[in-house]
C-alpha cells in the first residue's frame, strides 16, 4: 500500500532534515551523505533513526 504523495512531501528524514521518497516499504533520504532508509510497517512510516538502515 502506497502513501499519499502529499503525507510524504511534508516528511524529511530525522537526521539531515533531507527529502525523502518512497521505494517499496522504505523511505529513502535523498542526501546522499546520509542515505537512511526508514521502514513502513503495516502503511505506518518509522521515521526513528534507531530502526533506520544505510542505503545498500
């Protein structure tokens, strides 16, 4: 299930303040200093640095 394009646009990453977009359960950072990768779980964002992982 897809977020809503506008939910996400006022998202950043908690870390750089950076944005984000969605690719597939993840929400990616666009900076590319910092790259974290934040899950969705059950359509919910964990926008918690402690669950984040580097972009592979």
């Amino acid at each position: 299930m897809a977020l809503d394009v506008k939910f996400i646009e006022i998202l950043a990453c908690p870390k750089c303040k950076s944005t984000i977009r969605e690719n597939d359960s993840w929400l990616v950072c666009q900076n590319s200093a910092c790259g974290l990768q934040y899950p969705i779980r059950d359509g919910i964002p964990v926008m918690l640095i402690q669950e984040a992982k580097p972009k592979s």
